[in-house]
C-alpha cells in the first residue's frame, strides 16, 4: 500500500514491529486500544504525540494485512 507512508517497519525500532512515524509507538498498540472500546478522540488524548491520521493509517495498515493469504508450498 503506498498511502500508509506514517507506518514504517526498522529492525532496531521495536524489533521490526509497524510502528507509527519511526516512533516506539506500534500499530498493534493503536489498534488495541480502538479494539478495547476507546475512540480516537480518547486515543490522541491519552498519547498527544499522534496525530489522527496515524491512528487512521495504523487501521488501514491493519486492515491490509489481515487481508493478505498465507499459502504453504508443498514441502514445507
């Protein structure tokens, strides 16, 4: 996806996790929280170092990988 250009994934930040903007902030962390029942409005209040759209792209980015397949070759 080319429009997710807030989700970055470094080997040295967070073990290779996606985090949001190079920061020590995960998508799995955001989508949690809008999992758990908190809005986005709650999201920025608690964490005022994100901006809505990452919280927005951390759920497409999300929402994208859930919709990738994982197909086993045969021998493995």
């Amino acid at each position: 996806m080319t429009d997710l250009n807030r989700i970055a994934q470094q080997p040295d930040v967070m073990g290779g996790k996606a985090c949001i903007r190079g920061m020590r902030v995960t998508v799995g962390m955001v989508v949690g929280q809008i999992g758990a029942g908190h809005s986005i409005e709650a999201v920025l209040a608690d964490c005022p170092y994100l901006e809505r759209e990452d919280i927005l792209q951390a759920l497409r980015y999300a929402a994208w990988r859930t919709e990738e397949r994982e197909v086993r070759l045969a021998g493995e």
